[in-house]
C-alpha cells in the first residue's frame, strides 16, 4: 500500500466536514444574539413569555439566537424593600457575560410596575412595557425626555382595551346609568374615572363576585341603587352563571331580564355564553374576539407546535409583543443600530441623563416587525406619548335571546364589530339592524311618588295597582297630564305610587324626612310629583326643577255666610216668654173687662134704658172685649170705651200697657236690625288672629303649618335678641337710650296664632280640615277657617257652593318637580 493512500481516502470527508463547518460557522456569525431581562407579576404569563422564546428558537430562518435570560419576579407591596431586591437582581444580572439588551416587562399596576418603571427609566434600559395604563396612569413615565420616548415603550394590553367597549356602547345609546363587573383578568384601579369621564352617566365599577350566592347579593344591591344596564366582562362561563343567576325567579324582585334592564358582556375568549341554567328569556349583547382567517391559521399552527396554550386574548398578546420585542432588537443589531446604553450599577445610579440615544421606537412600530402577529399590527402613538398605544383588535357584537333552560342561544343575531380604542366615536360599525340595538336597550322607567290631592292628582275610583302589570295606572288630575306631556318628550315609562305627605323634617333627634322626600332622600323613588312647594329646607337633600306653577301661597277657606230667612221674624224681636206674657195680659184683659161689662150696674147691657138716647151703643160681650183690646194696640184705636167705670179703668190700664209694649217693641226692633249688620266677616289674616270666635289652623305638617311654626320662632328669636340688647350692662347710657321704647318694638301675632292653631286640634288631612270648615249648619255662630294652599282652596270654591276664599294670598313659592340630589335627571326635566 502506498503511503498516502489512506490520507488521500480521508481527503474527501474532510473536505466535507470542513465546508458543513464553515456554513456553521457563516451561519452563527450571521445570527444576532439577543439576551432579555424579563419582569413578571403572574406566573401564568411567564408561559407565554417562554413559548414566544421557544418559537423564535425554533424558527432559524430568523437569525436570532436567545442568549440570557433573566426572569426577576416583581412581587411585592413595599416600594423600598422592592426596589432594592430588583436592584439586586439587576445587577447581577448585568455581571453575566451576555449582559442584557432589551426589559421586556409583563408587570400590571401598582407598585410592583412603578418600581420597574423607576429602575429602568434611571438605568436607561430599553424597555417594552405590557403595563395597564392610559395616559398619565403611568406615574414614573409621565414626564418622559424625547430621547426616551424612543426607547421606554408601553403597549395596553387587550384587557386594558376590551373595557373600553364599554364606553363606546354607553355613548353609542346614550344611557344615564350603567354598572361594569369584571373578573381577574382585568385591572380597573386606573378606570375607575377615566372609562366613563366626561360623559352623563352615573356608573359603578365593581369586581364580580365567584359563588352563586354572592352573585346574587351583588346584582341585587346593583338593582336597589338604580342601575339598569350592566355590562359582565369575564370568560364565557363566568358570564353564563351571571345570567343564570339574575334570571331566577326566586331572586329578590328578580327575575331582572325585562325591558327595565339591559345586559352586555364581553370576553376575551371567542365562543359564546351557555345559557342552561337559565330560569327566564334571556336577551344579551355579547363581544367576542374576532379573528381573521390568516389570524386563525396562525394561531392554529402555533398552537399545534405546543407555542401557544390557549386561545385567550392576553396570551396572544404576550406572545406578539415578545416576539416583536425581540424581533426588533435583532433587526436593529443586523442594520448596526444596536448601542447599548453605558454599563451601570441599579444600586448605585442616582441622576437621569438625556445623553442615551436609541431609536428602539422608530423600529418596534414599523410593520415588518409585527405583519405576523396573532392580533395584527400594535397601535402605535407617534409620539409614543405613554398610555397611548395599544393592541390592535376587533370584536364581534351579537344578539344572544335564550329560551329557558336552553345552553344554545335561540336567535343569535350579528349586529357590527367594535374596534380598539381610546375615544367612544366611531368604533362600533353597526351593519345596519339598529332594531336590534333598540328593541334590546333598557326601557327608561322612573319610580314615581305622588299625594293624592285635587286637582293635581286623583285617584281613579275603582281602579286597584297590579302586581303583574305594575304601570297600570289609578291615577290622573293636572300633574298626571303634564307627566305624560314630559313622557313623550323624553321616552320613558314609569311606576307611579302614593305616599303620605310632601315631606317634612322632624324635629326630634336625628330629624328624619318624612314624605316624597323622604323617598328621594333614601333613592327608593326618582321623580316626586304633585303640588309640592319648593323650600329652602327641602332643597338642601332633594334637587327641584323648574316651577311647573309659579308663586302659590297661603289663603283662608271659610264657610260662606247664611242669611236667614222668614216671615215670623219680626217675632224673633222679643223673646218667647214675653210673647206668651203678653199673649197671657190680653186674653186676662179682654174676659176681666167682659166681667166688668157683664155684671157692672152701669155698663150698657145693664142699663140700656139709660143710654137709649145715646148715639154709639156698644154691647161689651167677650167678642167685643177681645176685639177692643187688640184695635186698641193699633193706630185705629179701640172704638167707643165701656160705659162703666170699672170698664174704663181696665181700658185705661191695657192702653198704658200697650204703649209701653209697642214703645219696647220699636226700639227693640231697631237695636235687633243694627246689630245683626254690626258682625265684620273675616277679611284678612290679621281679621283672624284679631277674634277668638273662628277657630282656624292649617294641615298638620304641612308647609303652611311650618310657615307658621317658622314665623312664630323667628318673633321669639328676635325678642329674645332685642332682650338680650336692652339688658346689656354693657351698653352705654345713649346706646341705651337708643332702645327705650314705650311701645313693644317686636310683633307677637304669628307666636299667638301659632299658640291658637296648637290648641285647635289641627287637621291631619285635608278633607278632614274641608269637613271641619263646612262646620254644623244648627250652630251659624261657632266657624273653623282652614289656612292651606290657595290652588286647592281656589278647587274647592269652585266645587263647593257653601265654601269661600277670604283675604289674599301670602307666603307665595312655586310648585315643582323633585328629584334625587345630583341627578341627571333635573336638567332632562327641566329642558322638557
């Protein structure tokens, strides 16, 4: 055998081996390495983290290698111990030989985010950021330089955007209330004033509760506060025990899917609710993540290469921006514009430089980088102003009605998209069934309190609420027409009920409203509605809007006078007594003159012999005594007198007796008729605080009733102040002087009338005190005068024909509608 052949026979393999090595050695020389810092809060997304290094690993057509990675968990709740143990971890990580190029920080909120935030911003670490925040949320990057605009970068993650629908929807149908519960995946501590800021909308933001029967105190609490529209941000079953549990007819007032609610919900997951558990027909709007087909391809093959874990929206995203992240320092270090900032120690930094430069911005937004994400390009700020960009997705808005006890929907109806974004316009594309929208949006219904008083409110006899209908209606009058006018002005429905009284405070301790009042104050009601009069007491816990009838006061009903009429009254003269004792004189009179005339020797019966010659002859028989003694009362005069003596002297004694009767009789008569037109009718307030004959007082708490009571402690107040100032030794001689007054310089009519009505047994309703006015028609001389509002007393005149309104109107304030405190709802009524 030749000496070379065996070296001659290896020549070929390792030629071979030598070119298999030099492509390997091009290969790796063409690659870029690229080591990551990575913080985390939640171990779940450190998962996602690695299956997006995993995936770029994997695909070598990339040209990146992973060198060091170096994961720091962020937990903690004390800034300083955590900042240190960071600093710690950094630089240790910094002493490693593939010292790290970019932060790639999947913190969330709160101190954990803002120490990471601190470090890296000091330590001019490039950082891509997944942070919740909108604008100015991110306290240590609010005032970032130019120069690190360009490379500290935050993207809002899907769950700091899918909230945000939230606020599209409320715009898109205008409500005026609306309550969000969301589950774990989301973080709402910066949304709690910004999701629904600037707009007209009384909102809660609230965690959704895990157990059924939390979920069921919850949405009942929700209820009791007047909130009608309520969006479920959670995964699918999740949101189908929600619906579940508020459609339950066993709920307290339950179930609540009827046209007073709306119901909306959301997911990061696609698919749709199951609604088996359903007790009820269920109507929800539902969003789902919506995907393009290329999108799903990807995904798909991700997912079967064991990349990507789930289907959810965050995993995705995690995914994307990790990729991208790496992607783009790769593609800087390939084009040379990789500088890494100058090595230092986390501990020992303590000033911010704006020497840095890095343009990690300009390359992370550019499409190349992210044309394969799974949730398309990222939206990138321009300026990459921090809470600004975000992930860039769609969600599908379908129309979910569920029959009962079915876990598919019955309709399932497709009504637009909504887009990522920060502003509410313009990011719902609806395809044109606005029916849907409407038919699905919660009908406005009002609860409204009333008193039944005419003419502003009467109860329609006959007529009993229903449970099952609950806006029946049992009631009309003034204000029931101008609530229906505002109705079909403003769209509503409503419940209507009757509640005793307008409202007053109550003096004793810890002075409760009573009343309509009352019912606002506690939020049981929305709108009280009647004759209320607007008072500074009650404006301080209830909102009134404009009068609805202006300037109403206080006015006098009183019975009407009768005047008796008869023919007798002439009789009513004299007393009985006297009549029957005059009646008595002349029936004694007549017969003792009939005697006289009768058996007298000397009367013409007894001698006519003696009187034939005489030209009037009378006989005196007792037709005649009695006729005698009645001409004789009169201007004709008796006649011719008897012919006795005995005759005369009676004659003579009935005709003094008669004239002294019918003197007695005339003046008596003149002094009757000038006395009868001397009784003043009441006229005026004053005319009855004057008598003590009319008893008078207004309804028991009602606003005259505290008129009255105001005025009388407001003239107690200033006696006691001009007391206290006419006592003071203090005072000088002049100022002294000053005060001296012969007169009672301070009123005391309202404390007196106030005194009056207190003993009068005021009325405690108003029919009552209408009863008491129309009095006992046997007894004309006692009376009772109500003191109320002129309109229902001005009612009353007009329907009653023995009732009258004395005197003018004072204490005149307008009537109008009451509402909740810092509602909404004033300015809507007020406009209407």
């Amino acid at each position: 055998m030749p000496p070379f052949r065996g070296i001659t026979q290896l020549i070929p393999g390792c030629i071979l081996t030598v070119l298999i090595l030099g492509t390997y050695i091009t290969i790796a020389s063409a690659q870029q390495t690229v080591s990551i810092l990575f913080f985390y809060e939640d171990p779940e997304s450190v998962k996602h983290f690695d299956s997006a290094v995993d995936y770029i690993n994997q695909d070598r057509s990339l040209g990146i290698n992973i060198g060091e990675v170096t994961k720091i968990n962020a937990n903690g709740t004390e800034a300083t111990k955590l900042i240190v143990s960071l600093c710690k971890d950094i630089d240790e990580a910094f002493t490693k030989p593939n010292q790290p190029d970019i932060v790639i920080d999947f913190t969330r909120h709160g101190i954990p985010s803002e120490a990471v935030k601190i470090i890296v911003k000091v330590m001019n670490l490039p950082t891509i950021s997944a942070t919740f925040g909108q604008e100015g949320d991110i306290r240590s990057w609010r005032e970032l330089k130019p120069n690190m605009k360009q490379y500290l970068i935050q993207v809002a993650p899907p769950a700091d955007m899918v909230p945000q629908s939230v606020r599209s929807i409320v715009s898109h149908r205008d409500m005026t209330s609306a309550v969000f519960l969301f589950d774990d995946e989301y973080e709402m501590y910066h949304k709690y004033k910004s999701l629904l800021q600037n707009m007209p909308t009384r909102h809660l933001l609230t965690k959704l509760e895990k157990t059924k029967p939390g979920i069921r105190r919850q949405i009942d609490r929700l209820v009791h506060v007047d909130i009608v529209n309520y969006f479920i941000a959670a995964s699918p079953n999740e949101i189908s025990g929600v619906l579940a549990e508020a459609s339950d007819k066993d709920m307290k007032d339950g179930p609540y899917f009827s046209d007073e609610y709306a119901w909306y919900s959301m997911s990061m997951e696609p698919g749709l609710p199951k609604c088996s558990g359903c007790k009820n027909n269920v109507s929800v709007i539902h969003l789902s993540p919506k995907l393009s087909s290329a999108q799903n391809k990807r995904r798909d093959y991700l997912q079967s290469k064991g990349n990507i874990k789930t289907q959810k929206l965050m995993d995705m995203f995690y995914f994307d921006l990790t990729t991208n992240a790496i992607l783009t320092v790769a593609e800087m270090k390939k084009k040379d514009k990789w500088n890494p900032p100058k090595k230092l120690q986390c501990s020992e930094t303590a000033e911010e430089t704006d020497t840095y430069e890095l343009q990690l911005f300009d390359f992370f937004k550019s499409p190349e980088i992210s044309k394969d994400n799974l949730l398309g390009p990222f939206s990138m700020d321009p300026d990459n102003t921090v809470g600004k960009s975000h992930s860039s997705f769609e969600m599908e808005i379908r129309r979910l009605i569920f029959k009962p006890m079915t876990a598919e929907p019955h309709i399932n109806i497709d009504l637009g998209i909504w887009k990522t974004g920060f502003t509410e316009k313009e990011l719902i594309e609806s395809n044109g069934k606005m029916d849907q929208w409407i038919e699905h949006t919660a009908l406005t219904v009002f609860r409204i309190v009333t008193v039944v008083q005419p003419p502003f409110v009467y109860r329609i006899p006959g007529c009993v609420e229903s449970k099952e209908n609950k806006y029946s209606r049992c009631f009309k009058g003034y204000c029931i027409d101008l609530l229906n006018k505002i109705q079909e002005e403003l769209k509503f429905n409503f419940t209507i009920r009757n509640v005793s009284g307008y409202g007053y405070m109550d003096d004793n301790e810890p002075h409760e409203w009573t009343g309509m009042v009352r019912e606002l104050k506690d939020r049981r009601a929305d709108i009280a509605l009647g004759a209320m009069s607007v008072m500074a007491e009650r404006e301080s816990v209830v909102d009134f809007t404009v009068p609805y009838y202006d300037l109403v006061g206080i006015s006098i009903l009183m019975r009407k006078p009768k005047t008796q009429t008869s023919l007798f009254k002439f009789l009513t003269v004299l007393e009985n007594d006297v009549w029957m004792c005059i009646l008595g004189a002349y029936f004694f009179t007549s017969f003792l003159m009939w005697v006289f005339d009768r058996w007298s020797p000397y009367s013409y019966q007894n001698n006519r012999e003696k009187y034939e010659d005489d030209e009037e002859k009378r006989e005196f028989n007792l037709k005649e005594c009695l006729w005698f003694c009645m001409t004789s009362l009169t201007p004709q005069g008796g006649g011719e007198a008897p012919k006795n003596l005995s005759g005369r002297l009676v004659a003579a004694t009935w005709w003094l007796f008669g004239f002294i009767i019918i003197a007695s009789y005339t003046a008596n008569l003149a002094a009757f008729l000038t006395v009868s037109r001397l009784d003043a009718p009441i006229e005026s307030l004053d005319d009855l605080a004057k008598q003590y004959k009319i008893q008078y007082a207004p309804l028991e708490r009602s606003s005259a009733w505290i008129y009255f009571d105001r005025m009388a402690h407001i003239e107690h107040r200033f006696y006691e102040i001009w007391k206290d100032m006419s006592l003071n030794d203090s005072m000088t001689d002049y100022e002294r002087s000053q005060l001296a007054v012969w007169d009672y310089p301070v009123s005391d009519k309202f404390t007196k009338m106030w005194q009056a009505m207190q003993e009068n047994n005021p009325p405690k309703e108003f029919e009552e005190a209408v009863k008491r006015t129309r009095g006992d028609d046997r007894n004309q001389n006692d009376g009772f005068a109500f003191l109320g509002d002129a309109t229902d007393i001005r009612y009353q005149v007009l329907i009653s024909c023995d009732l009258q309104m004395v005197g003018e109107e004072f204490s005149r304030k307008p009537y109008a509608l009451a509402v909740q405190q810092g509602s909404p709802l004033k300015d809507q009524l007020n406009d209407a």
